[in-house]
C-alpha cells in the first residue's frame, strides 16, 4: 500500500497558490464543500516516487490566522485540530516573490504552530525584470525553513518541492518568533495555567473568538489565578504581535532580499489609472461585458445546436432499433431528453468561465471588483457581487457558483438569493415569443422598435429587482457581516492556459454532475406524467378522437389525438386543477400546463406550449398563429392580449422556474432552506405582480 503524504497548500490571496496545486495535481482534484459549511474544498493527489503519493489540500487563501471569514476560519479550524482527519503532515506555504514581506507574515505564524513547514517563492521568472535577488540560503537559515524557489507559470522548481516534501520529516519545527518576547506577562501566567498546552496555539483560540464570532467552541476552563483580558486588551496585544513579527521580517528581508529599483520595469501604474478611471473604468467594462455575452452567444450556439440535434438524432435512432413499449418511450422521449437538457448548457457555461477564468488570471477582475464596489455599496453588497449578476445575464447556474469569491457570508448569501432576478438566456424564448404576439411590430421614429425596448426593458427589470432585493434583505437578514471592503490589486499577467482549462473542466463538472441529477430526475417525473393518464379517456384518446373528428387528415388527426391525450393526462389534470388559481392572471388550463412543466426550465414554456396547442412544427411562425387564435373561453376575446401578454412576461421576468437553479442554490449553501425561501418568494412576488398588471391593463 502506498505511503500517503498528508499535505496542506496554504497562502495569501493571488500568489499562485491554485497554479501551484494545479501544477502538483493536474487533473487528479475533487472538488466539494467542508462538512456544515458552504465554502470550497478542493483536493488533490500527487505522485512523489515510487510508492509515495501526497494528497494535498488547497485551503482558501488567507493573509493571517487572525480569522476575520469563513474561509480564513477554515485554514485556522484546521491547523488548530490534530484530530481532523485531513490534519497536514506539513504545511506548503506559497509566496509572490513581489510581495515576499506581507507573504512571510502567515507563514510565521503557521511555522509556530508546531508543523513541518516549506516555503515556496513563486514568480521567479519576474525576478529579473523586477530587479529582484535572494540568498536562499541565508533565508533558509534566518527563517529555519526549506525553501523552493519556482516559477508556476514556466513549470520550474516543482520537482524540487516535491522532493522537499517527500522528506518532510526533516524540516525543523523551532518557531520563528517567541511569543513571551512581546508581552512576557500576560503569556508566562498563561503558560503557567495550561503548562502542557503549546503557547501559540493557545493564543490562536483566544484571539480567533474576539476576531471571528461565529465560531462555537468548547469553553476553555481557566485556573483562578489567571486574569482574563478584556476584548481591546486583547486586540491591541494581537496589533503588537503582528508589529513584532513584521520587524522580524524586516530584519530577515534586508540580510536576504535586494532590490535594484533601476532595473525594475513595468506599466501597472499606467494600466490601473486608465482601467479604474472614475468615467473610462466603467465604459471599457461595459465594453468588455458586451464582447462577452456577444461572443458566449454566438459562440455557443453552435455547439448547443449540435447538441440538440445529436441528441434528437439518438432519440430516434433508439426508437427505430428497439421494440416500441413504455420502456423504449421513457429512454426515447424521458431519459435522452432529459440528459441533452443537460449537456446543451455546458457550451454556455464552459465559455462563461473560460472568460471569468481569463478577466481573473490577468488581473483585471479584481480592478473590475474595486470599480463598482462604490456603486454596489449603497444597495448592501461591495464589488465582488458584480461579476455573480452580470454572469446571470447568460445563466443562472454559473452566476450562483461565481458568488464563492464573496468573503462575506451575508453578501454572498443575499447575492444568491437575488442572482435569479437577473434576465437569463432560458426567458429569451418565452420573451420573444410572447413579446411577438402582444407588442406591436412598429417603430418610434424609425429607429427604435416598440417590440425591441420591450425586451430591453424587461432586462433592466430584472437587474434593477435583483439590486432592489438585495436593498431590502440587507435590511431583513439578520446576520451578522463587516462593513468594510479590502482587495488586493495583482500585478497584470498573461494568463496560464493550464490553469484556465482546469478551472473551466472543474467548473463545468461540477454543474453536470451537481444540478445534472436533479433535471434529470425532474425530466423522466414531467414525462411520466404527460404520458399516462388516470381514467379511460386517456387510454382511448384515439378512438375517442376519430370518432369526434373522422375527416380529419392523418397528420391533423395525429396532432388532436397527442392533444387530447396531453389534456386527460396526470399533468392535464394538474392544469385544470390549477386554472382556479391562474385564471385571475388571464391564463387558461393550458398555459398553466406550461407553467408546472417550466418549473424544470424556463425555456420548456415553449416547446410545451406547442405541444398543447397540437403543432407539428417547431417552426416559430407556426407556434406564434396558433397562440394567437387561442380564445379566452371566458371573454370570448384572443386569450393573448396585451394584458394576459404583459402579465405573462412579468410572471417569466420574476418566477423561480428553473429546477437547476435552486438545485445549485442549495449546493451553494448546504440547505434546503434558502432554495425553499428563494422559490415561495419569487413565485408570490411574480404572481402578485403578474395579478396586479392584468387587472390594471384588462
């Protein structure tokens, strides 16, 4: 049995810690989510030599262990309990050749901690053009340390480290800082009352409750003869430590560290002033946006469109090989269905997080996050929400899995919850459609189509909901968040193919084999029950139909008998059922069916609708002159007019119809209950509004 090497990869934000892992793992990763909690939790394994594999574990970035969020929380959970299954052997702290003084303070604070630590400088390609040098040995002297000097982007010094892991043992465990020098007092009476604790990890718990209230722990017993410090008293011994440690840094970094400020080059000055610009910053994001929703639209259409006809193409290849039966229909009309319901949306996400992965390897995504932080601020969320509700705008899926660089638990929760508002590519077909038969096909002056602003505004409609939901939970949610907002600006880089190719595989993985299950699932239910029925009218639609209409062609007669059949079926019923409660928004039992099979996607509201309405065709054309001679049986008038038309967009603009979207939220946050929260809400809100328009315009 192979020797498993417990490894832990830990580091500050943007140092190249995730291209480290990547470079150590490949694509050998699990990603999922720590026990209870919703942040991320990525795995890996590595082979070292023959017979010596390390599972190495990439732990959120942090920039200390004074804890102040949940991701932090979870690096310092970690390191403090040597019981945890995933408790590391030793700690790889990585970081930025760049930034080598603010790095060194997390990892002498992790090299106390009594684990076997490995430096890692990363960048060392940058060293040159930024006239940088080191003595490695004089550093790993001064800091009682190995160290691995590597540059992630060009693959170098990645043998070295896994050698220097694979010896382990040998590192030294001294501490690089005594915590008695700082305040002798206060930590020799602590030592005194728990003699056998180590002094560091000690001052962890202590401070880790003062920084970061949300942890619930075991109280510790305290000796009588132990003072109690109070929270400032605390803080401000915390502010001392964190001085002492940098002046030992400093001293460590003037023997081992020069830079020749001549010889160092660079445009990030210039780039930062043009690209966060109080007017330019936002055009050129505006800019940016538009190429990319342009270029995920027209990109993945092509795919998508293979997709779908591969797709049909083995549902009915399927039917003609295989004997026909209700098992053969399932397979055919349930299951095929069902999965390329699926993978048709992996182009659309694949190309979204391929750009994500690109704005975020460059740099340029953090300068987008300080942009619009100003703007968000005022609504209850920062910058980092940005980028969740802007992806929305394509799907709601990867715009949900996007909220997990939200440090803050509230912001990222609230932006969940109000990421669906944003108008998604699944509403475009029933927009469209809808939008076609109730809005007239004029212009205003020749320029501006009444039908276009129509679908424009239904945009901004659903981005100004989204903003004014988050305004009020802000509000509602009591939950308890810091107000303020810090980001680190990275230097520009090209980004690395390897680590974008992963990101975008992991991603795209994660929703099909995530929130796959469950459309699956929700395809084969809506199936069953469009195809069976409870009663004799069902089981002899056909003669009942050829008895009512015996002068019908065969083709005409085909598409009564399916629309007969779809009425008396379980879901036939469950339309008229329902009609009671959609009648007052101007709806009949049909769009009602539509509805309830929606629910699995937005976008079903169409292909169901044509189904209802006994179209053979898929053709738009054809769809679009059935709906409009639809009667209303009640007013005896078109049943899509303007008011049933405008309450129908407004019911599609703020519904939950989509089975993905809470099957994600829910994976997001570990509960049914915000999925729960998220569904009754949306779905009371549209229909309250969809009720109030309809009354208004009929």
């Amino acid at each position: 049995m192979a020797k498993q090497i417990k490894v832990s990869l830990i580091g500050n934000p943007n140092t190249g810690k995730t291209s480290v892992f990547n470079l150590l793992t490949g694509l050998n990763q699990q990603v999922g989510n720590y026990p209870g909690i919703t942040v991320e939790k990525k795995e890996g394994v590595c082979k070292l030599s023959r017979g010596v594999k390390a599972h190495i574990m990439d732990l959120p970035g942090t920039y200390s262990l004074n804890a102040s969020s949940l991701d932090e929380n979870v690096v310092i959970e970690l390191l403090l309990n040597k019981k945890d299954k995933d408790y590391p052997d030793v700690a790889v702290v990585v970081s930025d050749v760049e930034n080598l003084k603010r790095n060194l303070l997390l990892f002498t604070q992790i090299k106390d901690l009594d684990i076997p630590t490995i430096l890692v400088i990363n960048m060392a390609d940058r060293m040159r053009r930024k006239g940088i040098s080191l003595d490695i040995p004089l550093l790993e002297k001064e800091l009682n340390t190995k160290i691995a000097l590597i540059s992630a982007r060009k693959g170098e010094g990645i043998d070295e480290l896994k050698k220097l892991i694979e010896s382990y043992t040998s590192l030294s465990k001294t501490p690089c800082f005594d915590a008695l020098s700082f305040a002798p007092d206060y930590f020799g009476r602590l030592q005194k009352a728990f003699p056998d604790q180590s002094l560091y990890k000690l001052w962890l718990i202590i401070t880790q409750d003062v920084n970061f209230r949300k942890v619930d722990k075991q109280e510790i017993v305290v000796s009588p003869d132990f003072k109690v410090k109070s929270e400032s008293e605390l803080k401000r011994l915390q502010q001392k430590e964190t001085i002492k440690r940098y002046q030992f840094i400093n001293n460590v970094l003037k023997k081992g560290l020069t830079v020749d400020e001549k010889a160092a080059t660079g445009i990030r000055a210039k780039m930062d002033r043009i690209l966060t610009h109080k007017f330019w910053g936002y055009f050129i994001f505006l800019a940016i946006l538009l190429l990319i929703f342009q270029a995920i639209y027209d990109w993945s259409s092509y795919p998508m469109d293979i997709i779908d006809e591969a797709f049909a193409w083995l549902s009915e290849i399927t039917k003609a090989s295989l004997p026909s039966g209700p098992f053969v229909d399932l397979i055919t009309e349930g299951i095929i269905p069902g999965l390329g319901g699926i993978v048709i949306f992996i182009p659309q996400i694949a190309f979204l997080f391929l750009f994500i992965s690109i704005l975020e390897e460059s740099g340029y995504m953090s300068r987008v996050v300080f942009l619009m932080d100003r703007v968000m601020r005022r609504f209850g969320l920062s910058g980092k929400s940005v980028v969740p509700l802007v992806s929305g705008t394509a799907c709601a899926i990867p715009a949900v899995m996007a909220t997990r660089n939200i440090e803050d638990w509230k912001e990222r929760l609230i932006t969940i919850l109000v990421v669906p508002f944003t108008t998604c590519s699944a509403r475009l077909p029933v927009y469209l459609i809808i939008i076609s038969l109730v809005i007239p096909d004029e212009k205003i002056g020749w320029i501006f189509g009444y039908q276009s602003l129509t679908l424009m505004l239904l945009y901004f409609l659903g981005f100004g909901t989204a903003v004014g939901s988050a305004w009020l939970l802000n509000r509602i949610l009591k939950i308890k968040s810091k107000s303020y907002f810090v980001i680190e600006m990275p230097g520009y880089k090209v980004p690395l193919f390897k680590n974008v190719a992963i990101n975008v595989i992991e991603k795209t993985k994660a929703f099909v084999f995530g929130a796959g299950k469950i459309i699956l699932a929700i395809s084969i239910i809506l199936w069953v029950l469009a195809s069976f029925g409870p009663n004799e009218n069902f089981s002899n639609a056909e003669e009942i139909v050829t008895e009512l209409h015996p002068n019908l062609s065969q083709e005409e007669l085909d598409n009564k008998i399916v629309s007969y059949k779809l009425e008396y079926s379980f879901i036939g019923y469950a339309g008229k059922a329902i009609e009671p409660v959609v009648a007052p928004l101007g709806y009949d039992w049909k769009i009602g069916i539509g509805i309830i099979s929606s629910f699995a996607a937005r976008e079903v509201f169409v292909g169901t609708l044509a189904t209802i309405y006994s179209v053979g065709s898929d053709e738009e054309e054809t769809i679009k002159n059935r709906m409009a001679a639809e009667v209303n049986q009640v007013t005896g008038g078109p049943l899509f007019n303007l008011a049933s038309g405008i309450s129908l967009l407004l019911f599609y603009a703020f519904a939950m119809q989509c089975m993905s979207t809470l099957a994600i939220v829910k994976r997001e946050t570990n509960s049914w209950k915000w999925p729960m929260v998220q569904l009754v809400f949306m779905s009371i809100f549209a229909y309250s509004v969809a009720l109030i328009v309809y009354q208004i315009l009929k």
